[in-house]
C-alpha cells in the first residue's frame, strides 16, 4: 500500500539530500522561526518540514498536485489530524510491545508478530472507516486516490480474512505441523498444516482419535527441548511471513505519518498566522523560461509570525533577470529580499505562500549572499570573506537559479565594492540567473541604472517628505544618498542632528 499524499509517483524519503547551502539558507532567511511554526514543540514535524522546505520541486505540475491536497487539508483540518494520530499510534503502539528480548526464537517471533498484527489491523479499520465516512468530501487527485485504495486494499472481506487467520495462530488447539523422514531418520520438509474444524464427536470423552500420540514425561527436560524444536521448525516459515507481514503494515504507517506530517505543519502555520490576521494564497507555478513573477501583498512570514508586523509589497518583475533594490536606511529592503526568498521556497515545496495572489517562475535553487559580522578568528577580513563565499555559490548556482544578495562587498570602498559587484552581476546574469540584490553603493546601483536594461527592474524603498518610513518598494531610480541622517535625528534627536550638521570652529562647512 503506498499513500502517494506527497508525490505522484514515488514515496517521500528520509534519504533526500538537502542542499549544500542549506545552513546559509535557514541563517539568512530566518527559516528557523518558519519551521518552528509549522513545529509546534514536536520535534519529528520540525524534521519533515525542514526537508520539504528545502528540498523544492521544480515541475510546476507537482507543485499543484501538493496545493490540491493542502487545499482539502485546509477545508478538513480535523480529519487530517485524526489520520495522522491514527498512523501516530500504530508506530508508538508497535514499540510498546513485548520484542523476546531473550529468546529471538520463531515462537517469540510469531507470538509478537500477531501481536502487533491485531494491533495494526485494528488501525487500519480505523483509516478505513474514515475513508468511508469523508471521502466524498475531498477533492484533490491525491485523496481522491488514497481514499480508493484504502477502500479496494482494505474490503470487510479482506479484513475478516486476516482476523480468521490471527485467530488460527494462536494455536490454541495445539500445533499441528507434518514432516518427513531424511538421512539417518532425521527430519525434513517441516510444514505447519491448518487444523480441522473439530466437531461434536471429538469433545465426548471416552471417544479416541485416530493416530498417534506421545506424552512428555513431565521433568524430561531433553523431551521438551527436543519439542520445542520441532514446534520451532514448524513455525518457522509463517513466523518469517508475520513478521514480514508487519514490517510491510509499519513501513506503511510510517510513510504515511511522514507525508501527512507535512500537512499537519502547514495547518500549524496556518493557524499561527490566522492569529495575526496574515493572508495567504496559493501561487501559481509557471515553468522556469520566460520568467515571471508577480504578486500582491507580499510579506516576510517569519517578520509576521515573530513581531505580527506585516507590510505588503506589490511585484511586477515579469521578464526581469536582475531586481536592484535601494533607498532610504531601515526602509524594509532586507526585510522584502527575506520575503521573496521565503515565497520562492514555501511555494516550491507546495504551501500558500505570504501574500493575496503570487504568481512566479519555479527555479533550479536558491542562494543567499548576506554580509557577515567580522570573522572572530581574525582569519580572513570582511572582504576576502565575502569573495569566498561567492566562489563557493559561483560553484553551485546555475541556469534559473534564484540568488539574493544583501549588501554584499559593501566591506570594502564604493568603487571597488561596485566593480566587483557589478562584473559578478553581469556574469551570473547573463549564464541566466536570476538576482535581488539590495546594495548601498550607489555607484553599482547608478551604473546598472544607466545601461537601461529591460531586463533589470529598480525598487526603492519608500521614505516621506518627513522621513518617515512606510517599509514599502515601489520602483524608483537609485538615490545617492540613504538617509542616514534620519536615523540618526531618530535615536539622539533634532537638535543633535543640528548639531552635527555645523562645522566645528576652525574647519571649513
């Protein structure tokens, strides 16, 4: 049996690599705060959705099979959970029984295997009946297809039949077991045979039955050991079967707890931004050529989840390979590269996305090149730093992969910073990679700026006439300056900044 809730095709997988820039990619993006959302406390959810977020999708077919089954997930939350619970228990409850931890004999195989059988089918009864009573409420292909195989794989027949047969393996008319005589009289071809229903006529004393019969001395140690030997051989091919029976029911409860882990971490953040009224929408996927995206109200979920702060953006970069962001200080230029780097992943792995309508290329993987604090072991500088990393990404990245950069080579001055910048820019986009960069230099910025690109979008983070900050990026051309001096009017006050505007006695204005 296989769920099939997360691909098509192939089960979900512990053994799935996780991008080798996935430490940069959870520092950068703050993915700590999103998986902890979708967490909740329980640490095996944190698990499943760390490998979901960061192994991304990139056929925009998969990614709408995943939305679908989000969706039903999001109009059946309870039924969803009660699924997840039911394969929970299966899994804790196959644990919790008795294991022969002295004796690993085919006796104590099977006396646990149909333990844990009972235990198995009675969970199973339990899917089935939610299939039976909510299946025609749920929509998606892939329930629609789960739904149908619990219901084929798992008739009242099929269930009757394996409860007869639980029953039959606790022998509790004896074992009866046939063998035949081999070299030197020793036994062979030991088959474990299906007793006949007994009748009336065996249950009256004084009748006999035909055959044989030898009774064990009772302190004939070498008997009973010489009996328990046979019994074992008898049992050792349907002990095998049990316990391969189990293995296969338990793989099953496995993988399903693992793919609707996924969904219960999506309901979970789901619920957390309800509680700070943060909309949603499912994105559209297109194919990675011609890029697209667009999108309304986009906001940085793990800004909203961690403060409840959330302000919009609106994006039309449809066709654009290089996005320059720039303007005032504290303007949410940072905060904006986080959210589209966040919506690039949650849609790639098949979440809603932060905002009311997103609709973007897929890409190959994404990259981030933040500045860093000053290397503690005094190493490297900030600059030697900063071109390692982007030799170790130069390795990596490729064809419509998705880089967003963050002040990067704003360690060293302005006209080098912006060379450097601006030659990486340059041939990475043209190899067709996709790139935000948010940058002070405004020599980089007022460079790309006039070579008047099509392909280059400009954003500008927006600042009033009073220097007011609404952390929103309309386009706009780069400005030489950012404001600094708004903050600092800010933090030590007006007449402060007066002040420092005067030149001191003695120095020229």
């Amino acid at each position: 049996m296989k769920a099939f809730l997360m691909y098509r095709d192939k089960d979900v997988g512990p053994e799935q690599e996780l991008p080798s820039n996935e430490d940069a990619l959870t520092q950068d993006l703050e993915l700590e705060t999103l998986l902890r959302a979708m967490a909740a406390g329980d640490q095996f959810l944190w698990d499943t959705a760390r490998r979901a977020v960061l192994c991304s999708l990139t056929d925009p077919a998969e990614i709408t099979y995943r939305q679908e089954i989000l969706a039903d997930c999001l109009e059946h939350p309870d039924v969803v959970r009660d699924m997840y619970q039911i394969a929970l228990d299966a899994i804790l409850g196959e644990k919790r029984v008795f294991s022969g931890l002295f004796r690993d004999s085919p006796e104590t195989i099977l006396y646990r295997s149909r333990q844990v059988l009972e235990l198995f089918i009675g969970q199973l009864r339990k899917l089935r009946q939610v299939a039976d009573t909510h299946a025609a409420a749920f929509r998606s292909e892939g329930f629609a297809r789960f739904f149908g195989m619990l219901a084929k794989e798992l008739g009242d027949a099929y269930l009757q039949e394996i409860g007869d047969h639980l029953t039959e393996l606790a022998f509790k008319r004896g074992v009866l077991i046939s063998a035949g005589l081999g070299k030197g009289n020793k036994g062979v071809d030991y088959v474990l045979r299906k007793q006949r229903d007994q009748g009336w006529k065996d249950r009256i004393p004084g009748v006999s039955r035909q055959g044989y019969t030898f009774y064990v001395p009772e302190r004939d140690e070498g008997g009973f050991k010489a009996l328990s030997d046979l019994r074992s051989r008898g049992l050792n091919l349907v002990a095998n079967a049990a316990a391969q029976s189990n293995d296969h029911i338990l793989s099953f409860f496995t993988m399903l707890r693992a793919e609707l882990g996924f969904y219960i971490g999506c309901l979970n953040l789901r619920d957390r931004l309800a509680g700070k009224a943060g909309p949603t929408c499912f994105p559209e996927p297109v194919p990675a050529e011609p890029y697209a995206l667009r999108c309304r109200g986009l906001y940085d979920v793990c800004l909203a989840l961690a403060t409840g702060e959330q302000v919009g953006n609106d994006v039309a970069a449809d066709g654009k390979r290089l996005v320059v962001i720039t303007g005032a200080n504290q303007g949410g230029k940072s905060t904006f590269l986080r959210s589209v780097g966040l919506a690039h992943l949650m849609m790639q792995c098949g979440m809603f996305v932060p905002a009311t309508s997103m609709r973007a290329s897929v890409c190959a993987g994404v990259f981030t090149h933040y500045k860093r604090e000053e290397d503690a072991t005094m190493t490297n500088g900030k600059f030697d730093e900063e071109l390692s990393r982007m030799s170790d990404i130069a390795g990596l990245i490729g064809r419509d992969c998705l880089l967003l950069c963050n002040e990067s080579f704003a360690s060293t001055n302005e006209r080098e910073g912006s060379e450097i910048a601006r030659q990486i820019v340059h041939a990475l986009v043209e190899a067709g990679v996709r790139i935000f960069f948010v940058t002070h230099l405004f020599d980089l910025a007022h460079g790309l700026y006039l070579e008047g690109s099509d392909s280059t979008l400009f954003l500008r983070a927006e600042r009033r006439s009073d220097g007011t900050r609404t952390f929103r990026l309309p386009e706009g051309e780069p400005l030489p300056t950012s404001f600094g001096e708004d903050l600092y009017t800010r933090i030590f006050g007006a007449d402060s900044a007066a002040a420092s505007a005067q030149p001191a006695a003695g120095q020229p204005g």
